[in-house]
C-alpha cells in the first residue's frame, strides 16, 4: 500500500496524478489517494503564498521543468492565474467522492487547472469533474458541504503534518517511509514492494 498526498494546486502533484496509477500497477502497489491541504502546513511553516511565488528564481525553474515533463506526457502546459489557485473546495468534493472515483475526479481537476487553466474552485469546473469521474454532482456537492467532509478534511491535513509531510505530492509507504516529490513516484513504490 501506497498513499499518494496531494494537494490540487499543486503543479507536481499534477505530474504525479497522471503517473501514479500506471508506476504503481507495474511494480503491484496499490494506491490510496489522500487530498490535504498544503496551505495550512506552509502557514504553519511561515510561508503566506507557495515557495515558488516567494523565490522567483525557484519559480521560473518550476514552470521550465514543468514544461519538460508535460512535453514527455504529451500533455499541454497552461499556468493558472492566480496560482496558486484555491483548492479547498476541491479537497472537500474528493473527499466526499467514494474512493474509487477520486482519483478520476483527481485527474480531470488538475487537467482543467494545468492545461487549460481553469479556476478549480468554480461551481462549473467542479461539476464537469464530478460528471467526467461519472458520479452525481449534487450528492457530492452536498456531501462536499458537510460538517462531517469538513472535518475529514481537517483531519487529512493534520495527519499529513503528523506524518512530516510538509509538501506535495508525498508518499507514505504502510511502514511509514516518506518520499517527497513526483520524481520519487518510483522510489516509493520500490519501497512498498519491499525492495530497497
């Protein structure tokens, strides 16, 4: 077992989402998909906005590598504005989704965030998301707005805190090994299969 952190602004957990179900599959690991939200850690941290707006030199290195790595996945590249982007509601209808439809509603967020720069906290995007993963908008919208997602929420993030994580994407193997980054993917995967 592999849990996959994530956070929905973030540009390498974009990466990851689209790589880690085909990596995981080809060294049989399985994945659980956990949103949180990366905001509340960088708070906790001093940071008031990502590191990559507080370093410019860091966030022109992001946007180039992120360039090359879409170019390898054939995916089109298109900076939100603002970025970061406001993921919460984002986090909150994942986790009112079942399981198993997370990770397609996953996906298509960050498709219409990072290549076609849509607001993925709009009620527009959220609903094509929800429909593209082939689940009812309004039953998880509904659900999305609960005190019981709310706080499933709240709860995901502070676990993430608990585990160290304290960036996205994160993956925790079931013995506690963290790695951080989509260009861990595969080194977190070895690890959970057991192999060092």
């Amino acid at each position: 077992m592999l849990d996959f952190w994530y956070e929905f602004a973030s540009t390498y957990s974009f990466l990851a989402a689209e790589r880690v179900e085909a990596v995981a599959r080809e060294r049989g690991v399985t994945v659980r998909w956990r949103p949180f939200l990366l905001g509340a850690i960088f708070k906790a941290q001093g940071y008031t906005t990502s590191p990559f707006n507080m370093y410019p030199v860091k966030g022109r290195y992001m946007w180039r590598d992120m360039e090359r790595w879409c170019d390898r996945l054939g995916l089109p590249l298109v900076r939100p504005d603002p970025f970061p982007q406001n993921g919460l509601p984002a986090a909150r209808v994942a986790l009112a989704l079942p399981e198993d439809v997370r990770p397609d509603f996953t996906k298509v967020i960050y498709r219409l965030q990072f290549c076609e720069g849509r607001a993925i906290d709009a009620e527009d995007t959220l609903r094509e998301a929800v429909a593209a993963a082939g689940f009812g908008y309004e039953t998880a919208l509904v659900a999305a707005k609960t005190d019981l997602v709310k706080d499933a929420l709240r709860k995901e993030t502070a676990e993430a805190e608990r585990l160290g994580i304290f960036g996205a994407p994160a993956f925790v193997t079931h013995d506690g090994e963290l790695f951080w980054g989509n260009d861990r993917l595969e080194e977190a995967c070895d690890w959970a299969r057991g192999r060092r």
